[in-house]
C-alpha cells in the first residue's frame, strides 16, 4: 500500500485489473463498493472527475490488514 495517497484513475484501475478488457461500466465501481463493505466506507474516497483515493493511516492498517 504504498502509493495509497494517490489518486488514481477509473482508467488505471481498468487497465490494471483487467487489461482494458472490462466487462461492464460499472465494474470499478461495484469493485469500490465491495472493499467499503469489508472495511469501511472511510477507506476509498472519489475525487470527482479523477479517480479514486485510499485512505490509510497507521492505525487502520495495523488493526485492520496486519503488519
């Protein structure tokens, strides 16, 4: 989690995940839904017309992933 103070685009998150190759529209966003429901909706926060950002701090990811 190295990078989780970046935003990062719909786009990038495609082309990583899936190599562009995305089955429906909405596959990033039910992809967002689905981490917020396992570990908070703090976790991911849309910058509007960017991307997303993940939002960890110390304490979220000592309690929550493990160190």
């Amino acid at each position: 989690m190295e990078n989780h103070h970046r935003t990062i685009s719909k786009e990038l998150i495609e082309a990583k995940l899936w190599n562009y190759e995305v089955q429906c529209n909405s596959a990033v966003k039910n992809l967002v839904l689905r981490v917020r429901k396992k570990l908070g909706n703090d976790v991911i926060s849309v910058i509007r017309g960017v991307g997303y950002r993940i939002n960890l701090d110390k304490e979220f990811t000592k309690n929550k992933i493990g160190d």
